[in-house]
C-alpha cells in the first residue's frame, strides 16, 4: 500500500464521463481520493453521502474529495445522479489504481472469499505527495467527511 511520504503522479484516471481526473485539476487544494468496494451498497452510499452533505465545508478547507471503484461508468453516473454527488468518481475498470494504491486483494465475506477493494482515503497534498492514509478499520462509512475535516 502506498504510505505517507510517496509522490503521486498527476494522471489519476477518468471519471464516469471519460474526462481526465488529474491532482493539477485542483491546484492548492488536498486532494482526499477514496477507495470504495461498489456503487450503491450501504457503506458505499452512507460514506457518499456524508462527503456530499459536507463538500462545501471540505471545499472551504481546500480538501478536494474524489471517489475511486473497479465500477463501471455507466454504474458511476447512477451512483452520482441518484445521490446528487459532487464530486467526480473515477472509473478503474481495468485495477490500474487499485493495484497501484495497494488497496485490491483477497476479502471474505459470509464466508465467501473474492476479491474486491479495501476500503481506504489517501490524503494527497497540493504538493502531490500523500500525508495521511485511512485504512479500511479506521474509516466510519456514516462520518468519513469529518474524518476529513479533521485531517
């Protein structure tokens, strides 16, 4: 997993409307990229929404909030129109960022073992270099923009 100190290229992806998501889109501002497992599951949506009800405070804090799932962009739209979400949601259908971030590899679940994404936010610097990472047992799905906030 990529750990505080590691200098992030500027390409993140593209997002659910095949736009170029890169860190120089958001000069100044901390970038806060999330790795959530799927589009509209439960923990999904309650950590989607609590960045949404609180993008004006993290925007006024210059955090730059900014999704990332193996979904595709057709999900992502769904997932943003039927939340009203704000902020974009980069598309990694082909597990380049995933991989690259070190948050893809083997969950059990109800006694299933697959593989899918931990669940984890990097707190990425103007600088473009990462201050803080949020493992997947320290995130609260319900309160992850004050997580944030709290930087």
């Amino acid at each position: 997993m990529i750990e505080p100190g590691t200098k992030v290229d500027d390409l993140l992806g593209i997002d659910e409307n095949g736009k170029e998501v890169r860190l120089s889109d958001y000069p100044g501002k901390t970038v806060a990229l999330y790795f959530y497992p799927k589009d509209s599951t439960p923990g999904c949506t309650a950590e989607a929404c609590s960045i949404r009800d609180n993008y004006d405070r993290l925007l006024a804090d210059d955090i730059q909030p900014i999704g990332v799932s193996v979904d595709s962009a057709a999900s992502h739209k769904r997932f943003r129109e039927k939340h009203s979400l704000p902020f974009p949601l980069i598309t990694d259908t082909d597990h380049n960022l995933v991989e690259k971030f070190g948050v893809w590899g083997e969950k059990k679940m109800c006694g299933r073992t697959y593989m899918g994404t931990f669940r984890t936010t990097f707190i990425i610097g103007p600088d473009g270099v990462v201050t803080r990472v949020f493992g997947p047992k320290e995130i609260n799905t319900k309160t992850h923009a004050e997580q944030l906030l709290a930087k």
